[in-house]
C-alpha cells in the first residue's frame, strides 16, 4: 500500500480532482435516474412494465458502472472516496507512526487535513495537529522513510 506524504498527496491533485469532479458529476446524474425510476416504477405494473422505468433502470445501471470505474481509478493510486456526493478522498499515510489518512474534499488547493483511519471526514483536522504544531519528526508524517 502507498503511503502518501501531504506534497506526494497534493502532487496528485490534477489528477485526482479530475477524477473525483467526473465521479461526483456522474453521482449527481445518477441520483437523479434512481429518483426518475422510482416515480415511474409506481405507475409500473406487472402485466404493464412502464417505459419510462425500464429507461430510468437501465441508464442508471450505466451511470453506476462509470462511477465504479471512477473509484477504480483511485483505487489505483491508492486513494479512496468517500464522499460521492462532495468529493471527499483519502490518502493512506502514517502520524508518528500510526495509520491514518490525508483528507481532501473538491474545491481545496492542497492535501492540508487528516483524520484517524475508519473516522468520519467531519473529524478531520489541519495537518499541523497531527503532530502538535511543532516540526514533523522524522517518518512522523507520510510513508516511513519521509
């Protein structure tokens, strides 16, 4: 597993954003077909399948796939979302020597947050109280020989 430091993280933000802005578009666009196909499998029946839910159904099995593919990308560089809706990631690191991840949302500039693996992004933090505002010791911050 890659372990990432707050520059390798941010170094892969061109990358990543247009990954993730295509992801949480493609979200977006598939909340609404799984909206559109609900109203229209009410007016469904058995012997009379609407069309317009068979439709909704299908595009929103394609949108799916490509948001798959999205989170398949990231996968690759080692970077999970986890927040489809406002494009939340994580970056896998290590804080004096604990697991943990680099947080980032759609819209910031840089990789400046963290949060204890398995916490909710809205318990991340800056950077600079990972390590209590003093200098990052030496493997404190990203992978093990940072």
């Amino acid at each position: 597993m890659t372990l990432y430091t707050p520059e390798q993280a941010t170094a892969t933000l061109p990358l990543v954003r247009r990954i993730v802005e295509d992801l949480v578009a493609t979200y977006a666009q598939w909340q609404r077909g799984v909206d559109e196909f609900e109203v229209a499998a009410l007016r469904s029946q058995a012997d009379h399948p609407d069309p317009l839910a068979e439709s909704a159904q299908a595009r929103t099995q394609e949108l799916a796939s490509e948001i798959d593919g999205y989170v398949r990308e990231l996968a690759e560089l080692g970077v999970e979302c986890t927040g489809f809706a406002d494009g939340s990631v994580v970056f896998p690191t290590e804080i004096e020597g604990e697991r943990a991840v680099l947080s980032w949302r759609l819209g910031e500039s840089a990789v400046e947050h963290w949060h204890e693996r398995g916490r909710s992004a809205f318990e991340r933090r800056p950077i600079a109280v990972a390590v209590g505002d003093r200098p990052t010791p030496p493997g404190g911050l990203g992978h093990p020989d940072a």
